[in-house]
C-alpha cells in the first residue's frame, strides 16, 4: 500500500540551455523549484538523467561526471556552463 508524502502543483520557471565544444553537445532543462532545498533541478535532455544542483556542488567535478555520465572534460566545461545559471546557497547553522 502506498503512503502519499506530497502532491504539490507549482509553477516553476525553466532555462532551457544548449550549446556545443569540440567535444560535447549539451542540451540541458534547469528547473527552478523550491523543492530541493532551494537547489534547481538540472534534467539532461539527452539521456534523462536529473541531479538537484547549486552553483556551490560545481567545483567538484566528480558530482557532474557521476550524474550525467560525462568525461572529466566534459565536466569541466559543463561546470563553467551551469555556474552562472544555478544560485549559490550559502548553509547556515540554524542552531
């Protein structure tokens, strides 16, 4: 039996980006939310694959090569892609 947790209707605003390297060819959705602790959700367009990103989760390259499945390269151009589309949440302690 299943326990509904949430069933929420919001309107989100969405940054569709693509662009090309030598390389690579990105063509990403970047949904803006307030689920997700303030941090959109960055859906490739390619492969479906989603993560909840800041702009804070883009200096370690081993989270965009995890979740989008891309070489270190890759990651590294991608980084610079998103950075200026995603906030940077700055943690507070809340005690």
């Amino acid at each position: 039996m299943l326990e509904n947790l949430y069933d929420v209707i919001e309107s989100s605003n969405v940054n569709f980006v693509g662009c090309v390297s030598e390389d690579s060819r990105f063509d990403f959705a970047i949904i803006y939310t307030s689920h997700f602790f303030g941090k959109p959700l960055v859906v490739c367009m390619q492969t479906g694959r989603s993560a909840p990103l800041s702009a804070d989760d883009l200096g370690d390259t081993e989270i965009l090569r995890s979740r989008f499945l891309v070489s270190d390269e890759a990651a590294i151009e991608l980084g610079n892609l998103l950075r200026s589309r995603l906030p940077s949440l700055e943690m507070h302690d809340q005690y």
